[in-house]
C-alpha cells in the first residue's frame, strides 16, 4: 500500500526528487520503491531522466490512476469504520473563479457547521486548472459551467445560469427590460476574456452573423464590472448567486436579460467517471443543492442542457 501511495502522487510532481520532498522521504528510497514495483508490474512505469525530470509510460499513467482509486479507497474505508453515523474526515473543493465569491462563503460558512466532522479545503482556478487537479487526484469534486467540458466527468446540476448583460446606470439601454444581441452590436464591449466564456459569447454573436466591438479584454470579472460602472461599456456576464449590481468602487451597475436567452447553462458538480464520489463530497454537493439549486429563472432552470 505503501509504494502505492508512493507511484499514485508521482504524476503531480515534475522530478523524483521533488515528489520525494514532498512525500518526506529520500530520493532513493522513493527510486527504490518505484523500481520495486516495475519488477512486479513486470513493466517500466516511469523514465527517470536528470536532465529532463520524470516522465510516466503510458502504463505507468494508467497504474498511477488505479493506484490512487486504491488509496482512497483504503482511505475511505478506514474512515467509515471510525465515523459510526457521522461523517468526518478531509473533503476538496474545487471552483471556477469567475464565480467563486458568489459561491464560496455560503459552502464555507454552513457546511462545516453542518458536518463539524469535516475538513473543507478550497481550490481556486481556471478550467484547465480544475480539470488538471481532478486528474490528479488533489481534489474530490469541482464546481463549473457545464459549457465545453470533456468526456470522461460524471456531473450534478447545483444551479441555473445565463448569459447577462451589465450596463452603467446611465446608458441609453439601460431603461429597457430586456435586451437583444444586435442592440448591442454597435456598443464597446468589455470582453471577460477567461474559457469557455470567451468563445461562447463570440459564437452567440456570429450566429447571428454579428461581431462585438470590443473595447477591452481583461482577466478579471471584478475589473469588468468596475469598467462598466465607470461607463467605459457593457458587459456580458454569467449570471451569480449572492451578487449586488455594484462595482467594486461601489458605482451601481444595470443588469439586464437577454431575450432571447444566450448561453443558458448550468453551474455543475464534476468529478472523473472512473472515481467515486466520499460520502463527504456527496454531502458537499447535496448541501450546494440545496442552498443555491433554487437561483436562476425557472425557465432557465428547467431547460435541458
């Protein structure tokens, strides 16, 4: 069990000797132990190269995510025999970070005092990063817009949302109840320029055989809304639990719908198909159902996506 605790955190790590840093044992020892196992799978797991650090054989790759589906489960099963009927014991939490401050602090602040048993730990990124943590095994269940996922994740709706665009309070179509892509076509756009948003939000507008006039794009959803609430332009942003029509400097900013709706979609639990969900991620994602599954419009909820 041991050594394959050892192999299943190898992929996480570019050289031997930081994976055997990290794990706090010597370099050769962990060598040895990878040797050691090679002789029993009766194939080479890894290259072990100085100048070009660690690199797994396709084999080994496929013997690091068995091993670390054997390691939980060992892990999970010394856990249910300590528990009884409460749930204790770690639980990571990944989240998209376009949306996580709407998100965050309501996981935060209930869950863990409704299972005051478990460690809740938080990651914060990107697509690619969230994806790429979840393949590692460095967290249990990630929350994400359900827009260009691949294959290979098992999924669970938590909540609604929809393309949205923000306006400072004196434009001229800020008084309209709703809005249309061509309204906006002539308008400068501060583009958040993060996937899949990005794509998405230009394939809306070519299928209507339009093309934004985009004035800025940045990286950050607070500096967008902070453009728009200094007038600079308007913005098309997912919509968000827990969230006021206020920039960060505190200017207001209209929030208007789209009609028709553009890029109806769904917040999503996912983790790999070939792993289990804890009975501590499970909870997790009953307990965001429950708090946030009841946002959006009903439509959009309802909508099959």
């Amino acid at each position: 069990m041991r050594q394959l605790e050892l192999f299943a955190a190898l992929p996480n790590f570019p050289t031997l000797s930081a994976a055997a840093a990290h794990l706090h044992i010597s370099e050769s020892a962990l060598s040895q132990a990878v040797t050691s196992l090679e002789r029993t799978v009766g194939a080479q797991l890894c290259v072990r190269r100085k100048a070009r650090g660690l690199t797994l054989t396709p084999t080994g790759q496929q013997f690091a995510r068995q091993a670390r589906r054997i390691v939980a489960d060992a892990q999970e099963l010394v856990l249910d025999a300590r528990r009884g009927t409460e749930l204790r014991g770690p639980v990571t939490l990944g989240c998209y970070a376009s949306f996580a401050t709407s998100v965050v602090p309501e996981l935060l602040e209930g869950f863990p005092k409704r299972h005051p048993g478990v460690q809740l730990e938080i990651m914060i990124g990107t697509n690619e990063e969230l994806l790429s943590a979840l393949d590692a095994g460095d967290l249990d269940v990630a929350l994400v817009y359900n827009v260009s996922l691949p294959a290979g994740y098992r999924r669970r709706r938590v909540y609604a949302t929809e393309l949205e665009v923000h306006l400072p309070p004196e434009h001229p179509l800020a008084t309209a109840e709703t809005l249309d892509l061509p309204d906006l076509a002539d308008e400068p756009y501060i583009q958040y320029d993060a996937s899949p948003g990005t794509r998405n939000v230009i394939d809306a507008f070519t299928a209507r055989g339009l093309e934004p006039r985009i004035e800025a794009r940045v990286s950050q959803l607070a500096l967008v809304e902070a453009l728009v609430g200094r007038g600079l332009g308007y913005g098309l942003l997912m919509s968000r639990p827990n969230t006021l029509p206020v920039s960060s400097e505190g200017r207001a900013v209209v929030i208007r719908p789209l009609d028709p709706p553009v890029t109806v979609s769904h917040v999503v639990g996912i983790w790999p198909a070939d792993m289990t969900l804890t009975s501590r991620a499970d909870a997790l994602l009953d307990f965001a159902v429950e708090k946030l599954g009841d946002y959006g419009r009903a439509d959009v909820r309802a909508a099959d996506v």
